[in-house]
C-alpha cells in the first residue's frame, strides 16, 4: 500500500471531521514520524478529535500469545 493511496483514503475518512488544514498537518506528522516528537504528534490528535472522551471505548489489547491465522 503506497503513499498516495494512505494519504488518500485519510482525506477520504476524515474530511467530514477534520478541517483541511488540521488533516494536512495530520499527513505531514504522520509522514515524518521518525523526525516527529510523541508530544507533537498526540497534540495533533487530540485538536482533531475534541470529543474524543465521549467516543466508543478502544477495544481491548490484543494478547501478546494471540494467533494469528494464517492461510494455507
């Protein structure tokens, strides 16, 4: 899965949430990770979802002895 098709398919998901600019600012973060503080990055998140709090409970952690299937 390439780029352009992952930077699409957020503009896609997300411009009924997120303004242009703040998505924009979401794909450049999430382009330059590896140069990015965790800090930075979670303030991006946390501006484009203000209600995040009354949203659905994440679902649990997976266990680290989950498996996955596999196909033959």
């Amino acid at each position: 899965m390439g780029w352009d098709f992952v930077t699409e398919k957020f503009e896609r998901l997300a411009e009924r949430h997120i303004e242009p600019e703040l998505r924009a600012r979401i794909i450049d973060a999430v382009g330059h990770l590896d140069e990015l503080r965790v800090e930075d990055l979670t303030e991006l998140l946390a501006v484009s979802a203000p209600h995040a709090s009354q949203a659905a409970p994440a679902p649990p952690a997976r266990s680290a002895h989950a498996t996955t299937p596999t196909s033959d």
